[in-house]
C-alpha cells in the first residue's frame, strides 16, 4: 500500500477513536451515496466501475465497519431529527438511480446487519426496459455482452464519425478499464439524443438494469428502506429549460405518489447537478430537502435544498479509514 493511502487510513482511525474526532462528530450527520452493488467484488474493482459499483464483500465489510463507528440512522432521521440525539455520529445510506442489484444484491446485507437506507429512482426506469447509457455503452465496449456486440457499436461511432476509444485493445486489464473510464467520462457532454441513438445500438440485457415497482414496494414493506425521486429521465436538471425541469419533477414525484406507499420528502440531483433555478422549482414542488454531491457533513445548517454527500467507491468500501479520513477533512473549517 502506497505511504499516502496509509496515513490516510491511520489518521482516519485515530479520527473516529479520539476524543477530538467524537467532539467534532457530536450532534453531526453523515450521509453517505452509493449506486450499485455488484456479485462480484473482482468485477467492482475495475477502474470504470469503481466509482458507481461495490462489490458484496466490501459492502459488508463497509456496514460492519459503520456500525461499530456510527449509529446507522434513515434518511430522515438526520434531516429531521428528534430531540433524543445519542452519543455517536449519525450515519444514513443512500443510493442513486434504482439499479436492480439493489434489491438483488445490496437489500438482503442491508437486512441482515439492520442498515436502514434510502433509494432514489428514475423513475422512468423503474419497472421498464429502459438503459442508463454509461452501463450500456461502457460495458459493450468493454466486450462484456461479447466481441461482436463490441465491434458493431466501434463501427457505428466511426460510421457517424465520433471518436472512438484507442486503448480498448490494451494487454493490461486495469489500464483498458481506466481508458475506458476517460472515453465514457468524455461522452457525458454528448447531446442526450445522441446517447440514446448510441445506447440503442447496444445489446440488450438479460434482465432490465432498472427496479421494478414491485420490488420497489417489497423493499419498502420491510420498515428498512425509503424511496425518492432522482428525476425521471435523468436528465441534467440545470440544462433543461423551465417547462421541461416542471415536467421532469413532476413526472417523478406523480410516479413516486403511486409506487410508494411513503415517499421521501426529499429529492436527489441525477449527477448531483443543481443551480438556484433549480432549487427554486424543487422548492415550488414541496420538497424541503435536496440531495446534492458536494462533500461535507451535516449539521442542520446549510442549504437544505443542496445537502452534501459522501460518495463510496469500491476502493472506499474495501478500505473504510478512508471515508473516515474524508470526513475528517469535511469536518475541518
Ligand atoms: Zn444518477
């Protein structure tokens, strides 16, 4: 382990174990944001997965570690707390999108150590065959649904003359994937229509990527999880003009009003984008509470309608004096 990444560890758990650290944590929240969780942590561990996908042992090994440091609290608890705030610092889960392995992979460890968390859907998704781009095209091109599949979306992209990833026939396995990772970052800034035509030229899944409302619902029935809206479309809200970011938030609140029996108050910025235009329409829709993913803790002051977040990668998870690092750093003035 490199001499950096060490310190890091130390210094974050001398952190969490001082008296100084648990001063500086008292009365605080953290809220942590995660998205998928894999059955595999080898598969987790690859640079363009990382940062969106843990890998089940890790998980694990992430929730044992919060609850033997934190009192793992809902969403809620946090935002709005009650008047008997114990000792510890408070922890709440959340995760973004709604990805089907949420309820395959994450829920049952989620039950089996009693971590309450939160889940915020696109709500188009859910329940439907439709694909998040960055899976699709990011595991197509890495060769995940075979050769074939690979080469027709190469082809494609030189066809209408789009760039397409130099490095993907690379030897080293964690060089192609950070490669990969670059490319994909790069077509964040493609129009949405663009990304769709791209996304359909992929194959499709065995299984949709997304929840289903009836899943949704069976989560939601064992006490342990709440939901929320993380857009419908997911589509960037500061770039949409003001009828279509109405539409968007109320497209996902009205699902969420029908699929759940107990929607959060709360909404979730898809990639955490958001500006004062933005927080005025959530604002206008009753929601008192937003998710944003600026890094830091939460401690009742601050914008309610851009709430920090922590975000966990698998390299976090495997490696939680990490996080405790981070937070340290967001405790700090
Ligand atoms: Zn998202």
């Amino acid at each position: 382990m490199a001499i950096k990444q060490l310190i890091k560890r130390t210094s974050g758990w001398l952190y969490l174990n001082s008296s100084v650290g648990r001063n500086q944590l008292h009365g605080a929240g953290v809220i942590l944001m995660l998205h998928r969780v894999l059955s595999n942590d080898r598969a987790a561990d690859l640079p363009h997965r990382n940062e969106l996908c843990v890998g089940p042992k890790a998980f694990e090994h992430l929730l044992v570690w919060l609850r033997k440091h934190f009192d793992c609290v809902p969403l809620m608890e946090i935002l709005q707390p009650n008047a008997l705030r114990t000792e510890r610092p408070q922890v709440a889960l959340t995760f973004d999108d709604g990805w089907r392995d949420n309820a395959a992979n994450a829920f049952p460890l989620l039950q089996k150590h009693q971590v309450p968390a939160s889940i915020f859907l696109s709500t188009d998704f859910i329940g439907s065959r439709q694909r998040f781009w960055w899976e699709s095209i990011g595991e197509t091109l890495w060769g995940s649904h075979g050769e074939k599949p690979r080469m027709h979306l190469i082809e494609y992209l030189q066809s209408i003359h789009h760039p397409v990833p130099v490095l993907l026939d690379d030897i080293d396995v964690d060089r192609r994937s950070l490669t990969l990772l670059h490319y994909l970052q790069g077509l964040k800034a493609l129009d949405p229509m663009m990304l769709e035509r791209l996304t359909d030229e992929c194959p499709q899944e065995s299984q949709p990527q997304a929840l289903d409302w009836h899943q949704v619902r069976s989560m939601e029935s064992s006490g342990l999880v709440r939901f929320g809206p993380h857009g419908a479309s997911h589509a960037i809200l500061t770039g949409l003009d003001d009828v279509h970011l109405g539409e968007e938030i109320s497209r996902s609140r009205d699902a969420l009003l029908n699929g759940c029996n107990r929607p959060l108050p709360v909404y979730c910025y898809p990639n955490g984008d958001n500006d004062e235009r933005v927080r005025e329409q959530i604002a206008n829709h009753d929601y008192p509470f937003a998710l944003g993913t600026g890094s830091g803790i939460y401690r009742g002051t601050g914008d309610p309608l851009n709430l920090p977040r922590f975000g966990v990668s698998q390299r976090t998870a495997r490696n939680p004096e990490l996080l405790s690092w981070r937070i340290y750093r967001g405790t700090r003035p």
